[in-house]
C-alpha cells in the first residue's frame, strides 16, 4: 500500500536532494580552491595511501642524498690525503734512488735521512687525518688517534727520530647505507691503505696430531670462522683457507715435524685471536690469548711483516748505516710495494665516488617521477572538476525552478 504524498513529504524530498547537491557543489569548489581532489583519507582511501607512500619515497630519497653528499666530501678528503702520500713516496723514491748512487758519501746520506724522517711524520700525520671530528683511516674506531708513534734520538746525530709506529685501530671498513640495503665501503682500515708487505705468522711449535680439544671459533681479519672437537690441523686449514679471506693457512714438515702458519695474500696487518673459551690460534703457536690483537702473536712465532712506516723507518736506518745495498734493494722495492697498494686504494676510491654520482642522479631523476605521481595521486583534475561543476549548477538551477513551480501550492491553487 502507496503511501500519502502530501505537501510535507515533497518538500522534506526535495530539501534532502537540494542539500545533497550543494555538498557535492561544495566538493567541487574546494577541489578547483585547494587544487587537491583529495582534501581527506575518506575522500579517497586508496589515492590517500598512495599518497602517503610516494611522500614517504622523495623524504627517504633525500636522506638518502643527503649521505650520498656527506659521503662525496669525506671521499674528497680521503683522496685528497692519500693524494698526499702517493707525493711524498714518489719523492722518498727518488731520494732512495740518489742514495744508492755510490757518488753520494756518509754524510750526505745523514742528510737524506733527516729528510726521510721528516717526510715519514707528515705521512704519518695524514694517516691520523680526522673529517669532522672522526678518523679517517681507523676503521670504525673513527673516535682515536689511529696510529700511535714512538721517537727516539739517535746517538750517531744526536737527532730524535721517528723509532715505530703502532695501528691501534680495527680492521672493519667505514661503511654507508645509500639505498634500502645497499651499503657501500667508504673507506678502508689503516691496516691495509697504510701496509707494504703481505704478513705471515710462522709457528715454532709442532703441532703434529693436534686436534681441537672442544667447539669454539677463531676469529681473522673479523670473520669468525667454526672450529669442531676433533678437527685436525688439516681441517682447520682447509676452513681458514675456504673462508673467502685474503689469508693463507699452510702446514710446513720439517724433520718430521709439522709447523702451522698464515700468509696474508695482500699487503695488510692481520688480526686473529681465539674467541672467549677457545685456545685453537695459540694452541698452534700462533697467538698468545694474555696479549691484546692485533700485537697479539705469540713470542716463539716468527713474524714479518711491514707497514709502510716499517718500511720508511728501515729505510732511514740504512741511510744512518751507509749501507747503500739495502737502500738499492730492499728499501725502493718496500717504497715501490706501498705505492702500489696505495694507488690500488685510491682507484678503489674512484670507483666509489663514481657509483655515488650515479645514484644521486638517479634519484634526482626518481624525485621527479615519483613527484608527478604523488602530485597526480590527490591532485585536482580542472577540466573534469570544471565540467562536473557546471553540471551541478545546471540540476541545482533546474531544481531551483521545478520546485519554486511545486512547493508555494496552496488549497486555492486546487479550487481553480
């Protein structure tokens, strides 16, 4: 059964739709006012996600560049000292060369050996370089001084000398996030920028039928690698040498007697030491567990080993020696071994600030994207808003006339 249609309900009908049009009118106008189709997540719940994951993009893409430009500086800086270094040897190089020459007396020699010891403290004052308040070369011990010297002064001259010098860094890379995991080596430890020579670690004591008296790890070059009750020393060799390390552990027979013993196999200071409860490393003769790493070798293992500063200081010895085969010899290849590692660092440097401009441009070319999309995700579509609106003004006039035609009806109306 139809209801009554009476004076009453037509105008609560034709108040709900005329208010309906002029909130959709509202809509519109705020819409072409704001620029933005979406002024509320309940406008449009799936554009407001989208929205907001877009925005969450460009603000992760600036961090990100904003690393990236921090890291470009420091990258700069590293170069820049290093470029240093690669100077100074090049000029060592020369004077061990002119030294060498047997035109050149005692005393001339005692001159360039000033002159050594003074260009070896400057490499050793950019090996402790600091960028921003951080070192630069003391892996993540960036708080530190990295390398610590000791003078002494030569009785010959009567002239303090640089005597040793100590890396009291670690050997973990600086490393720097530049995209959603992505990381890349800023820079290397001192310990292997600032080495000449491979090191290696030869046992004195026999370790024949040894075998791991429990469970425990070993630690080299900061990889922890397993070591199983029962493994002999030939399993624990094989484990060193398949860990992916620039390391190689071998077993030397003497007398029937066998002889444990790591090579670096690039130059660079090797760290090792018997995790807490293991005894592996100095059960074989090559650690000893009271010592703190990397000065931690045992006193009956035999070490070589040579930093740069090892080098240099051997170097100005043989100049105060007179001993001009050594200067011939071992001290211009020593020089010749650091230039080469050093360079093999400065190019690795290179390639890193090449892939950091490419991913900075990357996301500049993102930002722009994503941008247009994020901006398309609640943006206002004018011509379509435009269209929809004169739509509405011409129903809402319509409306307007029909019920202005309907509504004012009366009981005289009806008696015509």
């Amino acid at each position: 059964m139809l209801g009554r249609v009476t004076q009453g309900y037509m105008k609560q009908d034709f108040d709900y739709h005329l208010h309906k049009r002029q909130t959709e009118m509202q809509g519109v106008e705020r819409q072409l006012a704001s620029g933005l189709r979406v002024n509320l997540p309940s406008d449009d719940p799936v554009a407001s996600v989208n929205f907001m994951d877009y925005d969450s993009r460009i603000k992760e893409m600036s961090v990100y560049r904003s690393q990236i430009s921090f890291a470009q500086s420091k990258l700069k800086t590293i170069d820049s000292s290093l470029d240093t270094v690669t100077q100074i040897l090049q000029r060592l190089r020369e004077l061990a060369v002119q030294a060498a020459n047997g035109v050149y007396t005692r005393e001339e020699r005692e001159k360039i050996a000033v002159e050594v010891d003074q260009l070896t403290r400057e490499i050793l004052a950019q090996a402790n370089s600091y960028y921003k308040g951080e070192a630069l070369f003391g892996g993540t011990m960036v708080f530190d001084t990295p390398f610590k010297a000791q003078y002494r002064i030569n009785e010959q001259t009567g002239i303090e000398f640089l005597e040793d010098v100590r890396y009291i860094g670690n050997s973990q890379a600086q490393l720097l996030e530049v995209e959603r995991s992505i990381k890349i080596t800023m820079s290397q430890p001192g310990n292997q920028i600032f080495w000449a020579q491979d090191m290696g670690i030869y046992s004195t004591i026999s370790v024949s039928g040894y075998t791991a008296p429990k469970d425990s790890k070993i630690v080299i070059d900061g990889h922890e690698i397993q070591i199983r009750a029962g493994d002999n020393i030939e399993t624990i060799a094989n484990k060193i040498n398949s860990a992916g390390l620039a390391v190689r552990a071998t077993i030397n027979t003497q007398a029937g007697s066998s002889f444990f013993a790591i090579e670096t196999t690039s130059p660079h200071q090797l760290v090792m030491y018997d995790m807490e409860g293991g005894s592996v490393l100095q059960d074989l003769g090559l650690v000893d567990n009271g010592m703190y790493p990397p000065y931690n070798y045992s006193p009956a293992a035999r070490v070589y080993t040579g930093s740069i500063f090892d080098v240099l200081i051997d170097f100005r010895k043989a100049l105060l020696n007179d001993n001009i085969h050594q200067i011939g010899g071992t001290a211009i290849a020593g020089i010749d071994q650091s230039l080469e590692n050093l360079l093999r660092y400065r190019a690795n440097l290179g390639s890193v600030s090449s892939r950091l401009d490419i991913i900075n441009e990357r996301f500049l070319a993102d930002e722009v994207y994503i941008t247009e999309a994020k901006d398309n995700a609640i943006a206002t579509d004018i011509p379509k808003a435009i269209t929809q609106l004169k739509m509405l003004e011409f129903s809402h006039d319509v409306a307007l006339n029909i019920g202005a035609r309907i509504l004012p009806k009366t009981l005289l109306d009806f008696l015509r």
